[in-house]
C-alpha cells in the first residue's frame, strides 16, 4: 500500500504539491490565531465561591464555610470541595474532574448554591469568583501622581470609577482586581457617654443611618388628565445629610440627631494591606484577569490600546505604569523556539550540502519539514492547543526525528541516481528515483511512527503531570503523523523535480 501512494504521488505531482501547499497555507492561518503563551496552564477546573460576613474564623466556619461546603460535595462531576475560614472572609473551591467545562460547573455550583443561600446568616454576601484559573494574572499596572495633586484616595476612587470598569469591558478579561490606596466612605463615630446620656443604643444608630439612606416610591397621582409619578429622595449627599438624621424624638418633642451622639467625617476604609512601587511610596493599582481558555497575548494586547485610551482622559499629573506584563515572557519565549526551529533547518542542509555535495537534494528538506509544522497546528487549534514551550518544544523535537528520515531517504536516492550514472543512465530517471524512494519510504514511514508510538504512554498522564506534559507529547506526535504522511506523498514529488537536474545528465 506505501509503494502504491508513493507510485500515485510520484505520477500526480502536481496534484500533491498543490494540496501540500494549501495545506501549509491553512496551517500558516491556524498558527497565526491558536491561543499563545509562556506555559500550559496546570489549574484545575475549579469554581470559587467567596463569602463576606464581618465574623471571627470559627462562626464563619460553622454558619457559613461549612454549609456550602455540604451542599458542594453533591454536585456532579466535583473530585475534592476545600473551604477556607478567614476573619471577614470565606473560600471555597469546587474542584471537578479533568475536561469538565468551566460554564457548566458553573451552572452546577450555581443551583446548589442557590439553595443554600436561604439558611446563610442574614448580612452575609456570597458570590462566584471570576471565570479564570491560576494562570489568568497576565498584567498588573499602577496608579501613580508625581505632581502630588492628587491623593491615594483619589487615585484609588479613579480606579474603581474609571479605569476597572473601563477594561472589565475589554473581550477577553474576567475581572480586574483594585488595590492599594484609600476606599472613601462616611464614618459616624459616636460618643459613648452621648449615648448614654440619651439613653440610645448603638444599633438604634446603625439602623437609623441605613434606613434614612433610601430611595421611597410612592406609586403615582393623577391631576387635571396627567399623571405625576411620587418618589422619595433619600440618599445621602453629603456628610450634613448624615449628620442630621434623626435618632429619636425625646419627651417634649426635640428631636435627637446623629451629630448630638457623635461626628461624622469622611476617611479611609480598613486597610489590610499597600501597594508600593519600586520601593518609592504607595500607590493605587489593578490586576487584569484573563478568562479561561482566552488567547493570552491577544488579551493583553487589547488591554494596552484600552489603556492607552484612558491615560488621554486621565487627570493631569496621573500617569498608568506597567509593572507586570506577560507578554514580554510570551513573546521571549516563542521567540526563542522559532530561533530553534529555523536553527535545525539550518543544521540538517549544512549536513546534507557537506555529506552529499548536492544543493538540490538540500532543498527536499528545507520544504518538506517547514510544511509538516506548519500542517501540525491544524489539529493543534481543533484541539485546543495552546502555543506554549511545552507544546513548541514537542515539535522541535520532533524535527530531530524527522531530519533523520529526511537524510536516509536524500542518501538513498543519491546513490540511486550516482549508480544510474555509472551503468549509463539505462531507463528513466523518474524510474530510478521512484524506485529509490520504494525502498527506504516505507521504512522511513514506519519508524517516525514507531517514534511516535513510543510517546503514546504519555497521554495517559492525568492531573497537573498530564496537562504538563500532553501538550509535548500531542505536538511531537502529530508532527511525526504530518511528516510519515509527507515522506510518502509530498517527498516522493519535490524529489522529481529537484534532485534530478543538470549534474547527473
């Protein structure tokens, strides 16, 4: 069957070289778009659901983590359920089996949870974390006013208002994280002697202050044949709004207000940490989270042109630096493979031009094995592959492999050809070199896939070790598939065409 496709081939040339070329321009189109970067992503398939209730680790554990964490454990597909109890804070990570697709274990962990809300402490805020894994930190800027016009406050009010919101929109991010600076907010703080004097509680205070904070609908009215929609204003504008509301009425009807019991002014949140740069003072910053299964560097991309929108609306003085950027690590990264890949070619047609003396049979190679590369990222992108080392490096490889059946077919055809030459060039040259390639084709065939057989243990690999390493052995054996298939197709038509030329007639 080998000698038949490689009989075909030989006679139809033209046909092949013309299906090789548009599959090689395919290739060329699906290596340009498949996701790239630095790693393959070892993150599990995992769902966070974070919990805010201002109690202490052990009531958080018992109200909150504990009842989540009972309801997760029933939820298909779900391998382990952990829960983490902070002060303030609950974690827990729902972690499912291997290819479970992350919207629908979201869909899952939203139903369960949806029944488990209503037995929750009242006051306590439970949402799911963003679409993302762990490799979804793929850049980090900084908030920075060296003018001073400007305070932590103010720079963190800028980006929680203007610029989060502004890349949260950008295709491709999941969330993007604040920190450091100053959060404003209005603080009562009261006196505990006024408090006692008027005989009123703290949570009359708290309560007070919430339920004076609203909007009121009253519905509508009608007058003279036009309605007029009633509505009561609220909400607090400023601190005097705060200040005077009201508490209680005493005994000869003076009413009793949040600034006879205390002041209210208008300062900084709790802080639990900063964010410093360089060492040089704080600043206010954000972290950009890719969505799962996005392309990294296209995301990053799209992230800069936003923000080199934003700094021309930004206040003067206010300038947006970059202190982490993946694609730096990507682009060195690819660089440094596509330096290899082309450093391989370089070797196998100096070998080749040294060993054989023969220009034309150097040229077989140099088409041939860029074409099964280039053929190996159509699958790739079917599949799902991202362009990273591991991958990258299973095709450089693989080209090791592919560069020694490349060598034993050249070498057999040039002695072929050298013998013809040698008897006085009886029959057809085509003849010779088909029947050179029959000889050693078919073995060549079988050995790249034997090589290639050889690394199908590795895709049995599970976890973190199988989705380090699968990449690499998809890659290396899909180039070995690509590359038997060109030795007995492709090869068998460029060879007719170049390696009998001028100097063997």
């Amino acid at each position: 069957m080998i000698n038949s496709i490689i009989e075909f081939s030989a006679r139809n040339r033209g046909l092949v070289v013309l299906i090789a070329a548009a599959l090689a321009a395919l290739g060329w189109q699906a290596m340009q778009t498949v996701p790239l970067d630095a790693i393959p992503d070892l993150s599990d398939t995992q769902v966070i659901i974070v919990s805010r209730w201002d109690r202490s680790p052990d009531i958080l554990e018992d109200q909150v983590t504990y009842p989540i964490v009972a309801a997760m454990l029933g939820a298909p597909k779900v391998r382990t359920v952990r829960g983490f109890s902070d002060f303030g804070s609950s974690f827990v990570y729902v972690i499912f089996e291997d290819g479970t697709d992350i919207y629908w274990a979201r869909s899952r962990v939203l139903e369960l949870l949806s029944s488990v809300l209503p037995r929750l402490p009242q006051g306590v805020q439970t949402e799911l974390g963003p679409d993302a894994t762990g490799l979804g930190w793929v850049f980090q800027y900084a908030l920075v006013d060296r003018t001073g016009k400007h305070s932590l406050a103010d720079l963190r009010s800028l980006q929680d208002w203007t610029v989060r919101y502004a890349l949260k929109s950008v295709p491709g991010v999941a969330d993007v994280a604040s920190l450091g600076g100053f959060v404003r907010q209005y603080q009562v703080q009261v006196d505990p002697q006024r408090l006692r004097a008027y005989e009123i509680p703290l949570e009359r205070v708290v309560e007070a202050v919430r339920r004076s904070n609203a909007d009121t609908g009253g519905r509508l009215i009608e007058m003279a044949g036009a309605e007029y929609m009633i509505r009561g204003r609220g909400y607090a504008r400023s601190k005097q709004d705060l200040e005077n509301v009201v508490l209680k009425v005493s005994a000869n009807g003076v009413p009793v207000r949040v600034s006879d019991v205390g002041r209210v002014t208008l300062g900084p949140d709790l802080r639990r940490g900063v964010a410093d740069l360089n060492g040089e003072g704080e600043v206010a910053a954000g972290i950009v989270i890719m969505r799962d299964g996005e392309n990294a560097l296209r995301v990053i991309e799209r992230v800069k042109r936003r923000l080199e929108d934003l700094k021309r609306a930004l206040p003067a003085g206010v300038e947006i630096i970059t202190t982490y950027d993946r694609s730096e690590l990507i682009l060195r990264s690819i660089g440094t493979l596509k330096r290899a890949l082309v450093e391989e070619l370089a070797v196998v047609s100096l070998v080749i031009l040294i060993f054989l003396w023969h220009f034309p049979s150097a040229i077989i190679p140099i088409i041939t094995i860029p074409i099964a590369v280039l053929i190996t990222f159509l699958p790739m992108k079917a599949m799902g592959i991202t362009a990273n080392i591991m991958s990258l490096g299973g095709i450089a490889i693989a080209i090791g492999a592919m560069v020694d059946a490349a060598i034993v077919v050249v070498e057999q055809t040039h002695k072929k050809l050298e013998q013809w030459e040698r008897e006085g060039r009886p029959g057809e040259a085509r003849d010779v070199i088909i029947s050179a390639v029959k000889e050693v084709g078919g073995p060549s065939f079988y050995a790249l896939l034997v090589i290639a057989v050889s690394f199908l243990p590795v895709l049995a690999l599970e976890a973190q070790e199988g989705r380090l390493f699968k990449p690499l052995a998809w890659t290396k054996n899909l180039s070995m598939l690509a590359a038997a298939l060109l030795a007995i197709t492709l090869d068998p038509a460029v060879r007719l065409l170049f390696t009998h030329l001028r100097e063997f007639r």
